[in-house]
C-alpha cells in the first residue's frame, strides 16, 4: 500500500522525551513549522512550561506526563492526545536515559531500567501508534544511534539497547508492510549530539562527568532529520559522518576498531568540567529539563553534509554524476593529444620492426611455401642448441 504523509501544517506529532535535548529541538522546530505537537516526559512542570512558550509563539501544544515504560502510561498519551486534536499522524520515540560505566561495575537493576526505558518506551509506543496510525496512516520514527551498528565502551548498555531498538523496528516495517498498513517506519540513528545527555546519565567512571566523543552536532540537525521522514516516507537517516564513519570502520575491521576502542574510549568520554548538578542522574527520577543542549561541550556542528546527501538522493547521485563526468573530461586526451600519441605509437612500432629486421638477418619476415602458405621463421635457439653454441 502507497503511504502517504500529510504536510507539517496537517499534522498532530506525538513526541516522547520531548522536555530536553532532541526532542525538545523536534518540538520546537514542528511548532514553528504549524504542527500541532503532543509533548511528552516525566517532568510534568518543565512540560508545561515548554507547553506554554509554544503557545505564546503562535503554536499548539499539549503537554502529557508520562513514564514510557509503563505501557497504560503511554496509551493514555495516545487517548489524550487524540482527544484534544482529533488524531495523530506521527509519532516519535525519543525518550531514553543513559549509563557510563563497565557492565560489571553497573547494577544490573540499573541495567534493567535502562532497557525499561530504551527498548520497552520505543515498543510500547510503535505498538500503541501503530494501532492508530493503521486507520487513517502516518509516521512512526524510532530514534536509535549509531551505536545501534557500533557498541561503545563504557556505554554497553546503552549500545545494546540501541542494537535492540533497530531489530525491533526492522522487524515491525516488515510485519506492517506485509499485511499492507499505510504506516512509514523510520530508524534515525544519531552521532554524537550536544545535548544534556552526559549531564543526565548516571556515571560510574572515575571522572567528574561523562560526556559525548566529538564531533558534536546541534538536535536541531537531528529534528531536520525527523522531521523530514515525518513527511518523506524514508527507511533510515544517519546523522553526523563521524559517528557513521566509525560505524563503518568497526562494521569492516572489527579487531582494529575494538583496539581503538580500547585505547581511546574512555578518555573522549570523561571530563573534568562538572556539567550542572541540578540535571544530574536523572536514571529513576526526572531532573531539571528544558534545555536543548549541554555545558560540557561548547562547539557543535549546525549541518549535516551525510544527512543531506541522504534526504536528496536523486540529487546527490547527479552531483556523483557530474563530478565524475566533469574529472573525466579533464583527465582524457584531447583529439590533438590523440592523432599526437597515435603517431608516436606507429613510430615506435616501426622502429621495432626494423630493429627485428636488423637483428634477425632477415629472418623475421615470413618466406612463402608450397601451395603460397607462409612458412615458419626459423627458430635460431634450435638451431644453436644443434651446432653446440
């Protein structure tokens, strides 16, 4: 079945972990762009105040507290938002909580949690969206990493739940496209993004605070990239080359990437810089939220060369095109460099032929046989043998 996504302007979007970071730039950016946005985390009060700014802007929004991996929690969201907007066309799963430390060292209940929240909140709410999305159709977007191709170290848990995140959203755009629902389902797996991530993880490193290997990009690239497969039938998105190229390299040279791993990865994930105690560990129990990225990291990219190759296909394969035309073009002979190179080629080949000749005692041009048949030249190396030399 064709799916068909509606406009920015038509559209409800449910998004999850909308109250910090990428979701937060998501909601912002699909206000400004006349969307009606349904804004979703634990932390009712930064909620309702980020409720209240989009609707002092000019937008609509609803703010719904709710624990993502609690399933009645996330049916509710479904059932609110549906009541006050009249439906939904996309949802986007975005929340998630993170751990830094060594899988010994991390209690397993804490590594339990995690998957509550990472794994589960994406199952419960395509499950749920997918319910409802099946009637009238849409989006569901599922926000991975590019931890989901690529474990990190001392992110174990986190990259086992964004492995187990994309299994489970390949298995379901299967199973939807089977039975012919009109639901586009979407895997964006992000780089490294400043966000308050390493500020809201709970660290078991020896270091003040965690934080993310650069090169950083700003969740407003990130919710480009959401918002696009909101209106873009799209499979998957990669944002940041980094963070792919990484992906790639460990995918090609397991062993090697592993090594560098080992060598590098805790150092380009620990800092002395604090980050802000109100935001910290927010594993059980939400923290301070409203911002959309970190203190640790003061640099951040604003674009995404790999995330707009990928959005216009068609384009980048005739930019590929033209550019390889364009270098074969100056790369090849001209036709006076031609006639030039084909006269030297017949020179030499003539001096060769002379040079046999001369060399050859003549014997190298072919002496006619009975019945007009060239005979053999003959063969000076027997010949030689036979007379001794």
């Amino acid at each position: 079945m064709t799916v068909r996504l509606k406009p920015l302007d038509q559209q409800t979007i449910v998004i999850t972990g909308a109250s910090s970071g990428i979701g937060l730039a998501t909601a912002r950016d699909a206000a400004k762009a006349g969307a009606r946005v349904v804004i979703v985390s634990r932390n009712a009060g930064d909620l309702e105040t980020i409720a209240r700014e989009i609707t002092e802007s000019g937008g609509q929004a609803l703010a719904v507290a709710a624990d993502v991996s609690k399933r009645e929690d996330v049916e509710r969201v479904a059932r609110e938002a549906i009541q006050r907007f009249g439906g939904i066309d996309t949802w986007v799963n975005d929340a998630a909580v993170a751990l830094y430390g060594t899988l010994e060292k991390i209690p397993l209940e804490d590594q339990r949690h995690l998957f509550d929240v990472n794994y589960w909140g994406v199952v419960h709410g395509s499950l749920v969206a997918a319910g409802h999305l099946r009637k009238s159709g849409g989006a569901l977007i599922n926000i991975g990493s590019v931890l989901s191709d690529r474990a990190m170290i001392d992110q174990g848990q986190y990259s086992a739940s964004k492995h187990a995140v994309r299994g489970f959203t390949d298995a379901l755009r299967m199973e939807l496209e089977r039975e012919g629902a009109p639901i586009s389902v979407t895997l964006i797996k992000p780089a490294a993004i400043n966000t308050p991530y390493p500020e809201h993880a709970r660290n078991y490193l020896d270091a003040p605070s965690p934080m993310v290997p650069p090169p950083t990009y700003d969740p407003h690239v990130v919710a480009r990239a959401i918002l696009h497969a909101a209106t873009s039938p799209t499979r998957a998105l990669v944002v940041g080359f980094g963070g792919w190229a990484i992906s790639l390299f460990g995918n090609l040279f397991p062993p090697l990437a592993d090594l560098v791993m080992e060598a590098t990865g805790r150092a380009s994930q620990t800092t002395q810089a604090p980050g802000r105690r109100e935001m910290r560990d927010n594993l059980y129990e939400p923290r301070q939220d409203g911002a959309e990225h970190s203190v640790i990291s003061n640099t951040h990219r604003r674009s995404s060369l790999l995330l707009e190759a990928q959005m216009r296909p068609l384009t980048t394969l005739a930019l590929v095109v033209g550019l390889g035309f364009a270098a074969f073009s100056l790369l090849r002979p001209t036709r006076a460099e031609g006639r030039d190179h084909d006269r030297r080629m017949a020179e030499n080949y003539r001096r060769y032929r002379e040079t046999r000749r001369q060399a050859g005692n003549g014997h190298d041009q072919p002496t006619m046989g009975p019945g007009g048949y060239p005979n053999r030249a003959p063969d000076r190396s027997a010949h030689d043998r036979r007379m001794g030399n």
